[in-house]
C-alpha cells in the first residue's frame, strides 16, 4: 500500500516530537505529515534546535529539504528562508549547522529517513542530480505549462523535476481571488503544504497556513479558490495531468476508467500492445536499476541506493 490520503491536515494542530533515529544526530523534530507504512517513506515539518550540528553525511534515501525560517549553514554558506535542497541518494553533503534554529519541511520519497556520517557519496549516487537553491531570491515565477492549464493567477517556480519518473517538486502561488470552478484528478499522487495563506476546496474546505494533504491520483478535487493569496510547496510522483470535469459524483474507478480510455485514444499502439502481449513488465534500457517508483520489494528504484538493513531481522519461516 502506498500513502494513504490525508486531507486536510494542519501542522499547527500537533505538537513537535523529538527525532530519535538511528544514525541522526540529537537536536531535530519533527511532525509527521505522511508515511508509506511499507517502505517508510515520509513528509515531515522538521525543527532544528538551536545549536543544531550535523556532521558531513549521507542518506540511504532520496530526500528534499525547504527551508520555512530561521537558518542553516552547510560547509560555508548560510541558507536562509525558501532555500530547497534536492539530494539524491547516497550523495554526500558538508557539516550542516543551525546556530539560531530553523523549520523545514523534509521529505524522503523512496524510503524511510536513514543518516550515516560520510565524506564521501556512495558508488551508486547520482551527484549530478543534486540541487540547492534559494527559491524566493533566485528563481521567478512563471505560469503554469500544464495542458489543461489551471486558471490563470496560479504561479510556480519549479524546483525539482525527475526526467524518469516526470514527479515534480514546485513552489506555487496564488494570487488573491483566484479561483478554479471545475473538478480535477489526476494520475500521479500530488502532497502540498502551505507556508503561507488559506484555499478552500469544494470536497475538503479551508487549507490555513500549516496546512497539508496527501492525495492518492484520481481524487476528485475542485472547484477551489483563494482570497487573500496562498504561497505553498507541492510535489507530485509522476506525470501530472489535469483531467477536468464537472461532475461531482464520479467515483475512483469511473475516474480511472476515463484516464485510460484517453490513455487508449492518445498512444493506441501502445496500449494495444501492452494488452495484448502481457507486458506489464517493461524493460527499461534507458534507466537500467529498477522501477521508477521504487515500489516492488525486491529492487530499489533510483532514489534509493543499496544497502544492508542492519536493524531489521527477519524472522525465517
Ligand atoms: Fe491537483
């Protein structure tokens, strides 16, 4: 089972707790936003104490960290609010520290938050994937290059794109009396949290700042508007794309039931083909390690390196 749908969730509604993972040093907490039960993969609000100090290091796990307030500094520099991090798995960064504090929102896609000291990446990382940018002084806004488009007044700034997989991670605003009237769902699985300002939404009502959702892919959601103007964080697990309608009442399986049958229409071919000579398995040659989504037991996808799970011992039947 992969994450299940958690919508709405404020942050502010629950207290920090202190993170005690094996392998992270003392001094963070967390709020847990979601968690995949099967593999350990989680989005939390962090908080680094001050004083906070992280020795050079590496995760088993892709993971992503947006820094909300306060600051951190890794190696030299100093990140302050709006600084995005995109770090592959097994890549390696410099001392991070925290000498005033800092709130972030951390996120391990593929796998459960692991920490190992470490100077150096791992043999398998992809150290060209790596990413640090300071969102809010370094990067405009554009509007959306979705088709269909959402309403104009919504803006992003793209952070992260995985050409594999096309999931994304984007900071997005909107802009005050925006709405949207129709409905939507998709065929990825899309979380978002707000860093500033309240939307509502049709069949889940007020989002304040703090708030969050989880949203499993073909989930009606709209009609949705703003009226003082929202700034938020979203991230999605594969390919975006907005299928509109306008009624209420479809269920899970009518909503899937239209994506494939436009799937059918768009690449026949190719649908033909996969029905018909039983490849649900396709062989990928241009990303040669396993699957996209880093889902079956057996074989890590791209963002998560191999390793031995030393604390889990399984019982042999
Ligand atoms: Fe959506």
């Amino acid at each position: 089972m992969a994450r299940p749908h958690i919508e709405p969730f404020v942050d502010r509604d629950v207290p920090f707790k202190k993170l005690t993972l094996p392998g992270f040093p003392k001094g963070m907490q967390y709020k847990m936003l979601s968690l995949d039960p099967d593999n350990g993969a989680c989005t939390m609000t962090v908080l680094f104490e001050p004083g906070y100090k992280q020795p050079p290091g590496m995760s088993y796990s892709e993971y992503e960290l947006f820094i909300q307030s306060g600051s951190i500094q890794i190696g030299d520099k100093v990140w302050g609010p709006g600084s995005y991090f995109f770090v592959p798995a097994g890549v390696a960064i410099e001392q991070l520290t925290s000498s005033r504090g800092a709130t972030a929102l951390l996120f391990f896609n593929y796998g459960e938050p692991s920490w190992v000291e470490s100077e150096t990446d791992h043999p398998l990382a992809e150290r060209q994937r790596f990413r640090a940018v300071n969102s809010y002084n370094d990067l405009q806004w554009s509007s959306t290059n979705f088709y269909p488009a959402t309403a104009p007044g919504c803006m992003v700034k793209v952070l992260a794109f995985d050409e594999r997989t096309q999931a994304f991670t984007f900071l997005y605003c909107m802009t005050p009396n925006f709405w949207q009237d129709n409905i939507s769902y998709h065929d990825c699985a899309e979380e978002a949290y707000h860093i500033w300002g309240t939307s509502w939404m049709m069949q889940f009502g007020d989002l304040p700042t703090g708030g969050y959702f989880y949203r499993p892919p073909y989930i009606n959601h709209g009609a949705f508007g703003c009226k003082l103007g929202t700034l938020a964080l979203g991230r999605t697990d594969s390919r975006l794309y907005n299928h509109f309608h306008f009624n209420p009442w479809t269920s899970l399986e009518e909503n899937k039931e239209r994506a494939a049958s436009r799937v059918q229409h768009w690449m026949p071919d190719l649908y033909k083909w996969i029905n018909t000579h039983g490849h649900n398995h396709p062989v990928d040659f241009e990303f040669a390690h396993g699957h996209a989504h880093g889902d079956t037991a057996h074989h890590h996808g791209d963002g998560q390196v191999d390793h031995v799970h030393k604390r889990k011992k399984r019982r042999r039947r």
